[in-house]
C-alpha cells in the first residue's frame, strides 16, 4: 500500500529560506504530519515543526500546504493525487522562526489584553446557576484550539503588518463574544472594548476565518457580526464607555 | 559559562498542564514570584487531549454522591493500593476545585436546573464528572490560562494605577517586573541544588533559539506529566518523555509504583497512523457498548470476582441502567479501565477481534444520531476526518492504547513536598500514589487541581519558612549541564556518523510496547531490561545534525536519556513485583496477592561505575496504614478480597458504607 510522493518543504529562517525536494513514503491512512516526521526520522533530523496531540484537539501544527491553512495533523494524504507535489510552508502571518515554526506571540499579547472573566460579586463559588441553552453560545467559541489559522488567513493583518497594533483578529473577537454572551460575567462593556480597543471594526466580513476554522465555528456570523451591530444599536459613546470603565474599575 | 540568561523567582513550575497552572495560581495567590515552564506553547499541554471530564462528588445529577463515595471509588479502582490520604484529600477537596473553575469563567454543561452536570464514567457509582462535551481538557487548559492572564492584569492594573484601567488594560508591566511569568517553548533538563542537596534552580534550554536559561529559585514544582512516549502504541503527545520523574531521580528522589500503566481500553487502532489516539471513555459512560467480530458484548464474561456484585449481569438488566440507575446494576462495559483493556486483549488473542486487531466500540445502534453529535463532538469529528468512520452510522474499531502511568514522584499527600530533597514538590501524573495500582477516568484532571493547588500552597510555605537562607547552586554545576546538552552536537569519537535518536527512540517504544505492555512475564521483562541496557550504552554516541535553532533531532536526543530512566523503572518495577493488580499484568502470576498490597516498590538512582551507567535501583517498602476511620467506609467481605488477615479492623461487626 506504500508509495513514494513528492514535498517541497520550505526551511529557512528569519534571514531567509527556500523549498527543499523530498521524496518520501506515503502509507495508507496517513496525515501530513506523518510524512514530515518521517522526513525528520529519516532524512531532516532537524526539520522544524510544532505538534503535539496529533489529533486536531491542540492546534500546535498549523502551516499552509499548497498555499491553504491547515492543520497538518488533520490533512489526509489520501486527498492529494500519487503524482501530486505537496508544499508545505510555514504559516504567512506571522514571523518565521525557523522551517515550519512561527512566531505566533502576537497572539498571546493580544490575549492579554482582553479583560479577563469578570467574576459575579453576590455569587459565591457553588452557587453559580446557569441554563445549557444560554451556556451554549459561548460554549461553541470555548471550542477554539487557538490553531490562529484564522487570524493567519484574516485580511486586515495577511498582507497588512501595519495593522497588527489596532487589530486583535477573529481568535479574540471570538473570545470577547464568548464573554459578552456568558450569562454571569459582571462586565457590560465587551461590545465597547471591541470596538474601541479591538478593532473589530476594521473587520469587513470576508468570512476567511470562518471557512478555515477547524473547529467549524461560525466566527462571523455568530460572534463577529453580532458583536459589531450590538456595538451600533448603543450608539457607542467613547466618554460613556471610558467612565463605564473607570467605574467599574473596583470589580476587576 | 557563556551564552545563556538567568532568572531569579520564589517557585518555578516546570509543565503547563493543568497541575502546574493550578500550582502557580496558588503560589501566586500567596504572594509568591511564580516562573511557569511550558515545553510546548501556552496552552497546549497535554490536559487539552483531556475529553470525558472531572469527577467530584457534587451531587448534583445524584444527590447520594458524597467524598467518602468518591473515596471508595477511587480506592477500588486503583486495587488498594493507593496512598490513602491522597485519596481522602481529592475526594474531599475536588468538588470546591471544579466550582472554583466557575469563578474563573469556565462554562461547563449544565443540569436541567442550571448547576454543572455530571455524566457516569468507568468506575464511579454515581454520575460525577463534570464536562463539557467531550472537550473537558481543553475548557479545563484555557480556563487555566486565562485566570494566569487575569493575575497578570491585576497586577498591572495595581501596579499602574487608574491611568491603565482607563486605557483598557493594555500591557504596562515589564516581563521581568511582573509577580507571574509564562516562559513558552522551555526544556529544563537539569534540576540544581546546593550543596546540602536542597533545590536551587534548574537549567534548560529555549527551543526556539537553543540559548540556555538558568532559573534560581529555592523551590521547584515538578508538574510535567507522563511517559507514554517510551511506548509505541499510546495516546501521549511528544513531551510525555517522562521529564519531571528523570529530574527528580537525578536530583535524588524516589519514584514509587512504577509498574502501574494505564493502558487506556479504548484507542485508535485503523488506519495506522492514528493507532493509539485516544476514543473517550463518555462513549461507553453514555451508552456506547463493546461487541467482538461475532457481534456478542463479550464485557459480561470478564466481570471480576470482587466487582461481581455491583455489575448487571445481562445486557437488559445494563440497558435498563442507563434511565433507571437507583434500581439496575451498571453494565460491565463501565468496569475500570484495567479490566476493560485486558478483556478486549483477551478477545483480540481469542480471535473474535476486528480485522485490524481491535473490537467494536458502537454506539449507532444505542443513540439517535443528533444525540451522538451533541454529545461525542470530537469523536464524531475525528472519526470522520482521520479514519472515514461515521460514528452515528458503524462501529469504532478500538483497542487498547498506553494512556497514563500511576507511578511517580514519591510526594507528601497534603504539601506534595518529594521525598529527600526539600525544595522539590510533584502534582499531577508526575507524582505517584494517588491512584494506587489503576486511575479511574476523570480522577485525573481532579487530581490536577487539587494537588496542583496543594504544591503551590507547600511551596510558598516552604520558601517562606527559608527567611534569607536561600539555597544557591554549587561552583561548576552550570557548566556541567551545559556540556551534558551540548553532547549531542560532538561528532562521534570513532568518527563515524553517530547513532540518530529517533531510531533509539523507535526501538525503545518497541521493546516497551512488545516486552513491558499491557501482559508481562518474567523472561520478557528481562530482556527488556537487557535491551534498555544496551540502548543506555548507545545513547552517549548519538549525534545530531543542524545548528541549536529549533532543532527537533536534538531536542530528542536529550529527552532519550530521560525516557531510558523511567523505562527502565518501569520494567524493573515490573519484574520484582509478583501478582497482577491493577496496571501491572503478569502472565506468570495472575492473582491479586494482599501481601503484595502491602509494599510500594521505590525507585531510586545509582550512580553505577566506569563498567555500568547510572540505573535504577528498586527498593521494598511497606505501603501506608489505611486508617480505621476510612477502612469503615467498606464492607468487610470486600476488604477481605484487598487486605491480609492481620490487616482487617478487629470488631468483626464494623461494616460501614457500601449500601
């Protein structure tokens, strides 16, 4: 059942790189991630690549094989033609650190900036009560693998570095509904925080992230777009919202 | 020694797992400066692979639930063995750990009247595992790593005052200023003490740069996981190389029941490429049933002696559970996990199995398909994309896969503290005893929380009590670990090409998978140690090519020496002990022996000599009295079936809970 296919795999670094040719063995039911790791035990000692779980549950190994996002764990080999060249290169948006491995640590500064869960003040722990049908909508963001093929593939930041400062991306917009639709966090500003301090506005609905979402969450539609026009129906004031913020400072 | 960093903190946490954020949200909860160390990125170790969910008595599916029901659970499930005050403690502590969670934001599936909801798992009498889908690891991680996010920003916000809050929380603190810090994508391969043997620090390396990084801290949490790597069949990401249990051997601690692997019932075995990854045991807790190639739920001829009683004993009788638990016994596809993965063994070997060597797992004929996807997301998921399988539509094929290992740092139960060296403390499935000889499924990420908690509450008690008196690494230890890293760059002495890691590695996997798995017998154990022998002599001449920058070749190449450390426990663990109980089969030796229940097998490190390299040492010791208070929450008939004559509480009388 084994074969030989043809990868073109790019290695390099910061400095620069280029495709590298491989002939390799291909079984049956195999993933991507299976022939690059037996480039590394077999001919690349060194290939860089991140994984882990190897079941599309981390989102560790997200690269770009003929130019689509994917995960490689989660693309079968058996989706290309035998006489298929398969390339794979290191994810577009963010800095190469070397081969595969990016540095995706504009992610995690972004994470950062997010107001965290804002507990309930009259609730001890225990006593907090909640129906599924409302834990549900931000359940379906609380999926995210934090893959960031969506905000790889996102627009606004793809071929716009300059926009990174003002622009969080789909992987927080998705984290800042989640919390505005939680049914017991504290805080009222989400929708505000998203619009003056996200940039969610900068979003033009292309829906990329969604159709590359492994995880299938309808990032547009269901957190995107809602949280843009509930921005609109309050009419958002920055004064009203920065004394909102102040205000509340003390239940943080 | 030139080329690297240094850090100064009161606690560093080596793993990012579950154990080790809850271990640095309760040091920092204390004041402490907390370092954290992830092998991986933030987010995702390996509590992400985590599906069915967390048990803790809450109550609040059945209200019969209690911690002293919770505590017989886990008692059983791991044969007795377990370290009783280990056990107390979690069952006691993990239902406020798992609300905590809610404060931190988590959102887990609810009951109809809004408290979280609890689903039936191998092992456990009542429904308790709390769970969101079948995705509890992941809510578990990210809950985690967002209340580590939220500490930071309470920090900012103190430290810079209203002006910051006002700018919507944008980052202020200095990395190096802040009270709590992530490093990502750090190996330690080293831990370092003074010169009385108490910690100081630990050494490792970047992977992104291959720089080195040296920490000073006084205390060390180990919460680094597993070593299912050493296997080739196992549903383990790459950073299980067993880590945390070498360094603290090299440092000078004791492991203890070693010989206990979970083999998981349930993995992967088609196509090739996934076999071992990892089918959630919340099919079976939801009523997916286990059948062999001639259609018959074989699980009803494997229930043992000592579960008998609390099993159905026909498939109506199960079925019926399912809606009607006060009055039907279980169905024995729920046994623990110990006695599930030698039955599918056993009927693999009959010849009743599936045409590439595992059973069926269905759970098609048992649900309605809308059901399954509510309720199995990621199976569903996974079985579609990885193997063409629909699981609302056909079977799974499954068999058994090396999911865990019980065996680990030797702790303190209330303070995790590691035995012999203080400064050292465990949490998670790096320390041993919890579970005894068999983890019951979900009493893994409880464990997490709350003895992640406990490490980090041990810690900051500890380096409190140091006052000035800092430990501070000996002359020349730096130097030391940096060449030992370095080693694998040397071209080899014979000027050769050198032995290349990942073939170590593979052989390694198949003399543990083949020799020292989920059946063992003397002679094979032998030779696996004969084997794990002459991989040790082998491992000094591996060579990698390539330069330090993200080097996966080397990267292994020091991970090899670690996963030959706790193979090599394992299998000496293995041989000595004389009984099957648990995740330890012998062939030659089929019963439970209580005699045996009374000792723990303790590995340490031998410093060998110029003929031998360091190995491992197994020393008898007696396993821990189970106090008379605890012994009463059993029937007496069912300890006699666990414990020795001498051991059974004196009033004949006694008989407690087990209604």
């Amino acid at each position: 059942m084994s074969r030989n296919a043809k990868f073109r795999v790019w290695r390099g670094d910061a400095a620069g790189g280029e495709l590298h040719d491989y002939t390799v063995e291909v079984n049956e039911g195999e993933v991507v991630l299976d022939i690059i790791h037996r480039l590394q035990a077999t001919q690349a000692g060194d290939l860089a690549v991140r994984w882990n779980c190897k079941a599309g549950k981390c989102g560790s190994c997200s690269a770009e094989i003929n130019g689509r996002p994917r995960l490689l764990c989660m693309t079968r080999m058996s989706t290309f033609t035998d006489d298929e060249v398969i390339t794979v290169t290191p994810m577009r948006s963010f800095p190469v650190i070397r081969d595969l491995v990016t540095d995706v640590s504009f992610n995690y500064q972004k994470a950062r900036q997010i107001p965290a869960f804002a507990p309930p003040p009259d609730l001890a722990p225990g006593e907090y009560r909640m129906q599924q049908v409302d834990v549900e909508r931000s359940q379906e963001f609380r999926k995210c693998i934090e893959c960031f093929l969506c905000q790889n593939v996102c627009h606004v930041v793809r071929d716009h570095e300059e926009n990174k400062t003002a622009f969080s991306g789909p992987r927080f917009f998705i984290r800042a509904a989640e919390l505005d639709m939680h049914p017991l966090d504290a805080r009222t500003d989400r929708r505000e925080f998203a619009q003056a301090e996200q940039g969610i506005g900068m979003c033009n609905i292309t829906k990329c992230c969604t159709e590359v979402c492994p995880e299938h969450i309808k990032i547009t539609d269901n957190a995107i777009i809602p949280m843009k026009e509930r921005v609109v129906d309050r009419k958002y004031d920055p004064l009203v919202w920065l004394g909102n913020k102040l205000f509340r400072r003390g239940n943080d | 020694m030139s080329d690297h960093e240094e850090h100064r903190y009161d606690v560093l946490i080596v793993g990012a797992g579950g154990a080790g954020l809850r271990a640095a949200i309760a040091a920092r909860e204390e004041g402490l400066r907390v370092a954290i160390i992830c092998k991986s990125l933030f987010g995702k170790a390996h509590t992400v692979m985590a599906e069915g969910g967390i048990a803790a008595s809450m109550g609040n599916v059945n209200s019969n639930d209690s911690w002293q029901v919770h505590f017989r659970d886990t008692m059983r499930g791991g044969k007795f063995l377990n370290i009783p005050r280990m056990a107390e403690l979690h069952a006691q502590e993990a239902p406020q750990r798992v609300w905590e969670l809610e404060t931190y934001g988590a959102l887990f599936d609810r009951t109809p009247d809004g408290r979280i909801s609890q689903r039936n798992f191998g092992g456990h009498e009542y429904p308790r595992l709390a769970h969101v889908g079948d995705r509890t690891g992941l809510e578990l991680i990210r809950t985690l790593q967002q209340k580590i996010v939220s500490l930071r920003q309470a920090e900012e916000l103190a430290a810079v005052g209203a002006d910051a809050a006002a700018g919507g929380g944008h980052e202020t603190l200095d990395d190096t200023d802040a009270g709590l810090r992530v490093f990502a994508e750090v190996t330690i391969t080293e831990l370092l003490t003074d010169g009385s043997g108490a910690i100081a620090g630990a050494f490792g390396y970047r992977r992104e740069t291959g720089t080195f990084i040296v920490f000073r801290a006084p205390a060390v949490i180990l919460a680094t996981g597993g070593i299912g790597k050493s296997f080739k069949v196992t549903s383990n990401s790459w950073e299980y190389t067993g880590d945390g249990h070498a360094l603290a051997l090299r440092a000078g601690s004791t492991l203890i029941n070693m010989e206990f692997v979970q083999f998981h019932p349930t993995g992967m075995v088609w196509p090739p490429s996934v076999k071992g990854i990892l089918v959630t045991e919340s099919v079976r807790g939801d009523g997916g049933v286990l059948r062999n190639s001639e259609g018959k739920r074989f699980m009803f001829n494997y229930v043992p002696e000592i579960f008998r009683a609390k099993y159905a004993d026909t498939e109506e009788e199960g079925d019926r559970w399912y809606a009607d638990p006060e009055n039907n016994l279980r169905p024995p596809e729920l046994l623990p996990r110990d006695e599930v993965a030698r039955a599918i063994n056993s009927e693999v070997k009959a010849g009743r199995g599936t045409e590439h060597g595992g059973v069926f797992l269905d759970v098609s004929t048992r649900l309605p398909a809308d059901v399954i996807i509510k309720k199995l997301p990621s199976m569903h998921h996974q079985f579609y994309e990885l193997a063409d399988v629909d699981i609302t539509k056909q079977a799974m094929e499954v068999g058994p896969t090396c999911h865990y290992v019980m065996g680990g740092v030797e702790v303190d139960p209330d303070t995790a503290a590691a035995r012999n060296v203080p400064g050292l403390f465990a949490a998670g499935e790096v320390s041993g005893g919890m579970h005894g000889s068999n983890r019951l499924g979900g009493n893994s990420l409880s464990d997490l929380l709350v003895f992640g908690r406990r490490a980090g509450v041990g810690a900051a008690e500890y380096v409190r009590g140091l006052g000035d008196s800092v430990p501070e690494i000996q002359d020349g230890a730096l130097d030391v670990a940096a060449n030992e890293a370095l080693a694998p760059f040397q071209p080899p002495a014979d000027g050769g090409i050198g032995e290349n890691p990942y073939t170590i590695h593979r052989e390694l996997q198949e003399v543990m998978n083949d020799l020292v798995g989920i059946i063992r017998r003397e002679d094979e154990v032998q030779r696996a140690l004969e084997a794990i022998d002459a991989l040790k002599l082998r491992v000094p001449g591996v060579s990698v090519e390539g330069h330090r920058q993200f080097n996966p070749g080397w990267h292994l190449a020091l991970d090899l020496r670690n996963m030959l450390l706790v193979s090599e426990c394992v299998a000496r663990a293995a041989l000595l002990r004389q009984e099957s109980r648990g995740g330890h089969t012998r062939d030659d030796y089929p019963g439970m022996n209580s005699q045996w229940r009374r000792k723990l097998l303790v590995c340490s490190i031998n410093d060998g000599d110029a003929a031998e390299p360091a190995g491992i040492t197994v020393t008898e010791e007696p396993s821990p009295v189970i106090r008379e208070d605890l012994l009463a929450l059993f029937d007496r008939s069912e300890l006699e079936s666990y414990l020795t004559a001498d051991e059974l509480p004196a009033d004949t009388t006694a008989s407690g809970g087990a209604t």
